[in-house]
C-alpha cells in the first residue's frame, strides 16, 4: 500500500488526553479515535492489528475443538430475567425498548445467550464435552472509561463457554484454555502474562483465574510470592495469619479528642502507629437498608470485594455509609464498646489477640485507649475481610515474600457450574435416560485491550514495537527524496513491487517528507522490518539499508539478497 493513501494520519505533539502510554501512541499514530466517551473507531492500522489478534485467537480456540458461532449483541429482558440478572446486574447494563415496546439489553456478556441458543441441541450425554466461542462486540455502560482501549464502554472479546457431564471433565477442559491463554499471550507477543486466582463476581461459580500483565499502568492489584509463586488478585488475596502488634494489656481509658475525627488526625494527636490503632468502616446494604460496620485495624484497609461475598451481595449492593442524624452512631468516634447502632458487626482477624488498642468510645470528642476486645467486649467470631499487606504472610508456603504490583487483566477463565443451565433450563439425559443440567466453564479474552496491553509492554519511546505477528504491515518502506530522486523513486518501487510479489504487506512510504518524519512515522506504525532507499546507499553499490524490528543495528543488503535476508530473519522470530 502507498502510504499516502492511508487513512489515519500521525500526529506530532503527544495527544493530552493520553493517561497511558498505549493510549497516546494509538492516538498518534493514528490506530484509533474517539468517537464519544469510552467508544472508539479502529482506523486501518488500528483494524489489521485487531484482526491479526482475532485470528491468532481463532488458531488457538480451534487447535482445542472449540467451535466457533456467532450470538446478536442484543438480547430481550426475558432471558436476562430468567437467569436474575436484569435486576441483579446495575447501571452497567445497556437496557432499552425497542419499537414494538419490548424491553431489550446490549449484552454485556453472553451466558444467557450461549446457553439458549444451545438448548436441544446437546439433549444426549454423546455430544458431550464440548465448546463454543465467538468474537463478538459488547457494551457495558462503564462509570469510568479511562486510558483509551484498556477500560471502555463499547468492546470485542472474544467469549469461550464449555459444558459437560462431570466436574472431572469441566477440570480437563480449563486445564486445555488455561494452556491456550498462555499460548494466545506468547504470539501476541507478551509471555510475562500470569495468571492468578480472583474473584467469580457477577458471573458465580466455584473457581476463577484473571491472566494479568504486571506493568505499573494497570488498575488492578497482584499479590505475589517470591519464595512458592502463589499469584493472586488482591480481591482474594488473603494471609495465613496476622501479627499480633499490640501484646501487652492495658487498663481501659477514655481520653478527650475534640475534632479528632480521622486516622491521621488520631496518630498525630496521640503520637502513636496505625497498628497502634483500630478504625470502623461503615457501610450501607441497598438491599435491606441495613447499617454494616466494620472493624479492622488501622494499618489495614476493606477489601470490598472480601466483604460483598461475606455478605452474598452484588457489587452494587454495598456502599459507604453517608452521616445520618438518627442513626444513633457518632461518626469519627465508633468503636466496638458501647455501641448503640442498630448494626450488622463485622471483624476483621487482624483483631484477634490484639489486647490494647485506640477505638473511638462511641461519644463525640472522646477515644478509648487499652481496648482489648475479648476483655471488652467478648467472644466474638473474626474474619479475613482485610486488603492483604506486603508484610503478610504468604497463605502457601507461610513466608514473608510477598510483593504487591500493578496488573491489567487481559483474559479470565471461571468454573460456572450448572448456575446458567439451571436457571435456563437446559439439561441431557444420561446413559440411564435420567435428566441432569450440564456444567459450564466460561473463557473471555478482551481483544482491544489485549492491543493495548501488547504496548504497554514493548513500547519504547515514540515507537510501539509490535511484534512480527501482530504488526498492521510486514515490511515498511522508507525511500528518502522518493518524489525528488527518480533513481531512489525506481529502486523502491521494484523492492515494492518484488516484495508483494512474494506475498508480504508492505507499506511504501511515497509522501515528500523528509527523513526525520518518515522514520518517526515509521516508528508508530511499527513494521518489524523497515527498508530505507536514499542516494547514499544506491551510490554504495545498489544497496538497501535494513532495521529490523528487535535491533537498533542496520544492516546494507543488495537488492538481490533482500529476499533471503528477510526470510531468514522471519525464521528467527516466533509467531
């Protein structure tokens, strides 16, 4: 292709509503543009990157018998009413009517969908095991779209579900995407993905693995070990066991703190640790209304999601308590003794042993000091509902290695069960004519994100650095004076026309720009070999001067050698 017939042209400033890295140069070179908050055009460039990633996951699925279909986006309330989640799911959830009245959604996943489309037509045990995947676009009305394709509204992922007769054969099966995923992420060219054990969320089931890539713009949260490798999201990360800091018992004491309503304010005044001291967290339930209050130590922070599955609440159904003045609780002063709220009491184990401790009195401008909560209060039951700390133990091999990064999630897998089939009815008969509901596995790889991802790793300065199998064009060619110098003109456009005869992509650089432009260019759209033509090297024996996408070298190659060199060159590189 001639690149000045490419639609998307680069831009030299760094755009400034970039917030990552994948962002501002997908913007720049011109891969993708907003066309409203969260939403995005794939622009040519943009385009064949996503193709090349649908196609290296089709490969992958297809290699393991999963067979590909393809479901609508939109789907009625009546199915998503079957399995609950109409309700149950909040404002995420694109709903509307259509012109005959009927309640409709965007789909924002597909287990309702795959499992009606499936029913009859696995009635017998025979069919089983099997799989289906489709690469279909979605929404899901995010509260905060951010950092171009990594968070947005509307999305392709690429939706895998499997179902079977026994939970052995469901564990095999998981076992076949795990190992697929890890592939998908070698040949997009990011093989540090790992994979930890998360939270089932919204989707349910009895086990769920996120494949995260560590790098500092993700939002999410990786506990790791060094010592055993235990991976988990801090979600449902959790500690063998806390230290108990505060050993020695004190005499209970109540001590004047007017104003001091704050953790830090506390420390400051009494010129004491955060483990010195224990804090209330409250919260509201939407669904009775009831009043949750949750004691923890101040060194440590919720985890909501630990807190949400203690409750059996969806994610919206717990939020942070606002004041109230006939609540009868004396926010910035709660504490577990002489508390008068009617309230569900939640606490934390890094409670437990603790013998003097700083809570609030329940009493506006006053603090107790020495709180020892089996003393003081009594038996009570605790529980992990804490966020784990670097300084924690490792629940696997018990040591003291662990370390907290960032991780942007790039797949998912989960063990559904029979939740989906249950509640839409579908169901086999077994070898004794018997009827049974099948269990599920579900598998989703986000393919924008994926792209993105693939940038936030390899990407070095202005360049994106995509490896050979994702590139948009497979070579790129840069003559310099191509509409000044007709021999320069006439020697890329034989390498152009030899190297399509060979069936390459390649991208012919005919524009009046001078050099630094072109190789700039050059860097954004990230061909993994880029051919330079100039006066210098036809005068040095009809030469090309070749760089290759993994060295900051180039090479001089005649015209004669080019296609050898760059066959060899490809051998070298994984796909």
């Amino acid at each position: 292709m001639l690149q000045s017939k490419l639609i998307g042209d680069t831009k030299k400033e760094w755009p400034s509503e970039a917030s990552v890295i994948s962002h501002g140069l997908l913007l720049k070179g011109g891969y993708i543009k907003q066309m409203a908050t969260g939403i995005y055009t794939l622009l040519p460039l943009g385009k064949k990157v996503v193709a090349k990633i649908e196609n290296i996951i089709r490969e992958e699925m297809n290699k393991i018998d999963a067979q590909e279909i393809l479901m609508p986006i939109v789907a009625t309330k009546k199915l998503w009413d079957m399995s609950g989640r109409y309700d149950s799911v909040g404002s995420e959830l694109l709903r509307f009517k259509d012109r005959n009245n009927v309640e409709m959604v965007l789909s924002m996943t597909h287990e309702e969908a795959t499992v009606f489309s499936l029913l009859n037509e696995a009635a017998s045990y025979q069919k089983y095991p099997f799989s289906v995947y489709h690469i279909q676009t979605k929404f899901r009305d995010e509260a905060r779209p951010r950092a171009g394709l990594i968070r947005v509204r509307e999305f392709t992922m690429k939706d895998a579900y499997s179902f079977h007769t026994s939970q052995e054969s469901l564990d095999e099966e998981y076992e076949k995407f795990f190992c697929a995923y890890n592939k998908i992420y070698s040949r997009v060219g990011i093989p540090q993905v790992v994979a930890v054990a998360s939270d089932t969320g919204i989707m349910g089931g009895s086990g769920a693995h996120e494949f995260m890539l560590l790098c500092d713009s993700g939002e999410d949260k990786i506990v790791h070990c060094s010592s055993c490798n235990y991976n988990a999201n801090m979600e449902v990360a959790y500690t063998s066991k806390v230290d108990v800091v505060n050993e020695k018992e004190e005499k209970i004491e109540k001590f004047y703190t007017k104003d001091i309503k704050t953790i830090e304010a506390l420390k400051e005044y009494t010129n004491l640790k955060s483990e010195n001291l224990g804090k209330a967290v409250i919260y509201k339930r939407l669904d009775t209304g009831k009043t949750v209050i949750v004691f923890v130590r101040a060194d440590r922070e919720v985890n909501e999601t630990k807190l949400r599955n203690l409750l059996k609440l969806d994610d919206e159904a717990l939020v942070p308590k606002k004041e109230e003045d006939a609540d009868n609780i004396a926010y910035g002063f709660v504490g577990p003794i002489n508390l008068k709220a009617d309230a569900e009491i939640i606490y934390d184990k890094s409670l437990e042993n603790e013998k003097s401790l700083v809570f609030g009195a329940n009493e506006k401008d006053y603090h107790l000091k020495g709180v020892n909560i089996l003393r003081d209060v009594g038996e009570v039951e605790y529980v992990d509902v804490s966020k784990v700390l670097e300084t924690d133990y490792c629940p696997i091999c018990h040591k003291k290695e662990l370390s907290i990064s960032n991780g942007i999630e790039v797949g998912n897998i989960f063990k559904l069960g029979d939740k989906y089939t249950k509640m839409l009815n579908m169901f086999y008969s077994d070898e004794n004519g018997d009827k049974n509901f099948p269990l599920m596995g579900c598998y989703g790889i986000g393919v924008g994100r994926l792209f993105a991802s693939v940038i936030e790793a390899r990407a070095k300065d202005n360049k994106l650095n995509l490896p050979p199998s994702i590139a948009p064009f497979d070579i790129h060619i840069c003559p310099l004076d191509y509409t000044k110098n007709e021999e320069v003109k006439n020697m890329a456009d034989d390498v152009y026309n030899l190297l399509q005869e060979k069936g390459y992509d390649v991208l012919l650089d005919d524009r009046n720009k001078n050099a630094g432009v072109k190789f700039a260019d050059s860097d954004l759209i990230s061909a993994p070999i880029r051919i330079t033509v100039s006066k210098r090297t036809i005068e040095n024996g009809n030469k090309l001067e070749i760089k290759v996408f993994d060295s900051d070298n180039t090479s001089l190659v005649s015209k004669d050698e080019l296609v050898k060199y760059i066959e060899d060159k490809r051998k070298e590189w994984v796909f």
